[in-house]
C-alpha cells in the first residue's frame, strides 16, 4: 500500500505542477517540492478541492469529465460525496 500511496502522490503532485496550480501552504510542513512531501490524501483532497471549484479547467481532463474525476478522487478516498449523503 505504501508504494501504492507513492505512485499516486507522484502521478497527483505531477499533474499539479505541468498545471502550475497553487499548493496552499501549510504552517507545520514544508513547501511542496517533491512528490513526497505530501501524503497521497492530502494531494487527493487537493485536486478535489481543485476541480470542485472548477479551479481544474475541464479541457485539462479526458473528454471534458471534470464530474467523474472528482467522483474518482472522493473514491479514491473513500469520500461519499454530498449528493449521496443528502440521500440516506
């Protein structure tokens, strides 16, 4: 799972970069400079927070499927979205 976890923070802080998105800074870590700075959730809940706010440009996306891609990211962390909790 850890190399799984590294694989995934690499392919996220990846994107983030060819991108230039903004990495938030955080009081108790350094500036990310490398995929392992961050653990692979905090760059899912990056790139969720990105493409909610429709920060993540769709075009950036396969087929424009900024929806689906932040479902696979609330999946990846387990994360129910709130259209499905409101449900329940």
């Amino acid at each position: 799972m850890t190399h799984l976890n590294d694989i995934l923070s690499q392919c996220a802080f990846y994107f983030v970069a060819k991108y230039s998105f903004p990495i938030p800074l955080d009081r108790d870590k350094p500036q990310a400079r490398k995929p392992g700075d961050r653990e692979w959730t905090e760059w899912a809940y990056l790139l969720r927070k990105l493409a909610a706010k429709r920060l993540i440009p769709a075009r950036f996306l396969y087929d424009n499927r900024i929806k689906q891609f932040v479902m696979t990211v609330e999946n990846a962390l387990g994360v129910r979205p709130a259209s499905v909790l409101l449900r329940d």
